[in-house]
C-alpha cells in the first residue's frame, strides 16, 4: 500500500474490544497497523490478553463487562453507563487520530456516539457488523451518523448496507480463513471421516445458557437415532470453563458421548466427523469451511423467542446459508427443535442422500466466496482503517 506523510508522524489509534473474539480481531489489526506505521503509533483504549501482547494496556479488564442475563444487566447498569462515559472520555481527551470498535455492539456503539458528539473530527470505523440484515435493519441508516466505514466479515453484508442506505461497508474477510489448514482433514484423517462407524459431532453452544436449551434434546434425538438401529460414534467437543455443565448434562444419556476440551481437540474432532448437529452460530460456518455435513437448531426461552419471531428479517438464521445464498442446511428452532425431527434429519446425513451431497457440493463453493485475494482479513482491514485516517484528518 502507498504511504502517505500520515505515516511519518506520531498517531494514537484506540481500539476497543470487550470479548475474546473481538480481542483476537484487534490483535491481529494492531500487528499490521504496527507494520504500516512502525514506532510512529501508539495503541490505546480496551483489549484482553491477545491485545495487550501487541502494545495495549487496555483502561479496565475486558472481564468487567461479561454480564449474562436481562436481570443481571439491570443490576450493572449504573456500571456499564460509568464504563460507556469512561471510554468515550478517555477517546476524546487523549486526542485520538482514530476509534476503532470491535463488535459488542451494546457498548463499543454507544461509545462511538459519544465520541463523535464531542469531537466529530475524529474518524470511526466499526469492525464486525452489527446483524442489520437479520433484524433491527434501522440501526444500518443511524450507523452513518456515527460510523466512517464498517469492515465486514461476510460477504453478503457490503450489500446489505447499500440497500439499507448504511456508512460505507468493506468486505475484509473472515478470520475463519485464516484457518483453513486447521479445519480440514489430511490423508489419515479423511480416512477416518469416511469409515465406520461414523462419527457425529455435537455442539450445542459455547454458553451455559445456550448448554441448558439444547444438551437435552440432543441427547434425546441420538438416543432415538440409536434405537432406530443407526450406527455411530458421538464427539461432543467443549472448552475447560464448560466441561463440568457439560459432564453433569450428559450423565444419564443412553449414548455416551466422547467429550473432548479445547480449541485444538476441537479443530481435530471437526477433521474427522461425519456429520454434526450443531446450535446455530458462527459455528455452522466453521463446520461448512471443514466440510461437515449437519443439521441445525435453536432453543430460546419462550419470552426471548416471542421478541425474535418479530424482529428477525431474514428467512434463514443459519450463518453458512446465508453466506452460500440458499437454504442447503436444515434448521429446527423452537417448537420444531425435537428429538423425532433432528434424528431424522441426522439419520439422512449419516447415509449417501441427496441432503448430504447437497450440502458437500455448497460447501465447496465457500473458498470462492469468502476469498480475500493475496491479502489476510487484517492486512484488508488495516489498509482501511489508514485510508479511513488520511480522509478524516484531510476533511
């Protein structure tokens, strides 16, 4: 990329995550960024582990905001608004070159309006879009009031925010494809995908919450699967804080599964499953990448699944359909989310159907759609972001 004089001079840049995915985002674009300007930025604002090794001390513990639940959100609310004006604070007085606000839209948004109220001459761009196609499509055209430019992670999601009349909307990539190699089998192991018995992958959810919803008719459906006389092996991958609900979920099932913990047991449980019945989530996308057939489902509570049914826009919630642009996996939500309909739909994946081909033939179509070219999601990312600065300071 050409340098122009804004890399020759002392920058701050902010940059505010508060999840671990959103942390690993901000690394990643502060290492490129570092690249881009050398000793000439400073990084500041809010971060966790992955951050603070690239040069941020982040102005509070990203832990401080993982708050689960409506009533436990009421009970800090005093807090979370104290953290909002702490950060738009330190932004404007620190005389930023540049905001970036990673995901976690509840806060990193109302932190930007904040910023742009009391100094608008600095430039703000948002990476990860909110999910204005699926719901809350308002808040597209109200993003351009306080958002420069929005770095998306899907590929459908520029066109969204021209049709929702949005602030400018990138394509950059998926950190996803940064993991291909990770994801996908080698000789030994597509060996093993393709033996009997064949494995089948669960993945109910990456919270307890999401845990307590769907655990239950998972086991169910594979123990209905089971007595149907259908062969098969279970791998139920989890990460350390989740293994003991995960334990005490599984105790009494029929069909044992193996659990295995972390995030490299996992990639190498994706490597050699079958097929997978999945929660809905980032997660049916990491399955397509690896070439695993499944089947989905959602489970809310009745309260949460009564506001969803009226906001949601979209007429698949399942990330890899919308990335593919039609309906090849199956998804069972609420009342329809049922032990005799998922092992159905299981028992068609475990054979040679046209449900399995399907699904495999889309699934390798996602490379030419996710693709960045030569560069890597946070090389796209950081040339933005600098053009973004040289248009803000120029303006």
């Amino acid at each position: 990329m050409a340098r122009g004089p804004i890399d020759h001079v002392a920058r701050r840049i902010f940059l505010i995550a508060t999840e671990e995915s959103g942390d690993r985002l901000g690394a990643g674009l502060m290492k490129v960024l570092r690249q881009r300007l050398g000793d000439a930025v400073t990084f500041e604002g809010v971060g966790g582990r992955a951050m603070a090794r690239e040069g941020l001390t982040s102005l509070f513990p990203i832990e401080e905001l993982s708050i689960m639940g409506l009533a436990a959100v009421v009970r800090q609310l005093p807090k979370l608004l104290r953290l909002i004006r702490q950060t738009a604070e330190a932004v404007v007085e620190g005389a930023a070159d540049m905001l970036v606000i990673i995901d976690s839209p509840d806060f990193t948004h109302r932190v930007a309006r904040r910023v742009r109220a009391h100094d608008p001459s600095i430039p703000i761009v948002d990476y990860v879009s909110p999910t204005v196609w699926a719901w809350r499509p308002g808040r597209a055209r109200a993003m351009r009031r306080y958002v420069d430019h929005v770095l998306a992670l899907l590929p459908f999601e520029p066109e969204a925010y021209r049709k929702l009349r949005g602030p400018p909307c990138s394509y950059v990539g998926h950190p996803l494809i940064e993991q291909i190699d990770r994801l996908r089998p080698n000789a030994e192991e597509q060996a093993r995908r393709n033996s009997s018995p064949p494995i089948v992958l669960l993945l109910p959810g990456s919270r307890r919450s999401e845990i307590a919803h769907h655990l239950g008719v998972f086991g169910a459906a594979l123990d209905r699967l089971r007595s149907d006389g259908v062969t098969f092996d279970v791998m139920l991958p989890t990460m350390p804080h989740l293994e003991a609900a995960v334990l005490a979920g599984v105790a009494n099932w029929a069909v044992v599964p193996t659990i295995v913990v972390g995030e490299a047991e996992k990639r190498a449980a994706f490597r050699i499953a079958h097929a997978a019945l999945a929660k809905s989530g980032t997660v049916t996308l990491e399955l397509a990448l690896s070439g695993v057939p499944m089947v989905t489902a959602y489970r809310l509570g009745a309260a949460e699944a009564f506001v969803l049914r009226r906001a949601i826009k979209v007429n698949t919630v399942i990330l890899a359909n919308l990335v593919i642009g039609r309906e090849v996996i199956p998804e069972f939500l609420q009342e329809n989310c049922t032990p005799e309909k998922l092992a159905q739909a299981l028992s068609e994946l475990l054979s040679d159907s046209a449900l399995r081909r399907d699904q495999r033939d889309a699934f390798a179509t996602l490379d030419a759609i996710m693709s960045t070219g030569n560069a890597s999601p946070s090389a796209r990312a950081a040339d933005i972001v600098l053009a973004t600065m040289r248009k803000g300071r120029a303006g």
